[in-house]
C-alpha cells in the first residue's frame, strides 16, 4: 500500500508514499496494519488524509504529535 517517509508538522502527521493504485485504501476510517520491525506489527485507523504533491499527509486516530 505504502510506507511513512517521514513526519510531518509537530501535530502527528505523516508523509507517506503511496505504491496502491486505489487511494480509497487511504480513506478516513479505513484501518491498516503498519510493520513496526521486523517482526511486530500495529493496527492504525486513518483520521485524515490530503494529498501533498505525489505523496500523502495521513493522520492515524489516536497519534496528536510526533512523540
């Protein structure tokens, strides 16, 4: 679907570059399973997403900063 490129802002935005041809995936509600390593892995729900140029700003529910 896509990976985080980085972070975005101090308000817990990401940058993500997007490899799916179907951007709805990326739609507010939709839930994900992100890899954390290796071998863990954490179920994310998107809150907002805006596009930011050929990439992505996503919002996951529950993420209000960068720490």
């Amino acid at each position: 679907m896509g990976a985080v490129a980085r972070a975005h802002g101090l308000l817990g935005e990401v940058v993500v570059d997007v490899w799916s041809d179907a951007p709805e995936r990326f739609a507010p509600g939709r839930t994900m399973t992100a890899s954390l390593g290796a071998e863990r892995t954490r179920e994310v729900v998107v809150e907002s997403v805006r596009p930011f140029g050929a990439r992505l700003l996503v919002r996951f529910r529950g993420v209000a900063s960068r720490t």
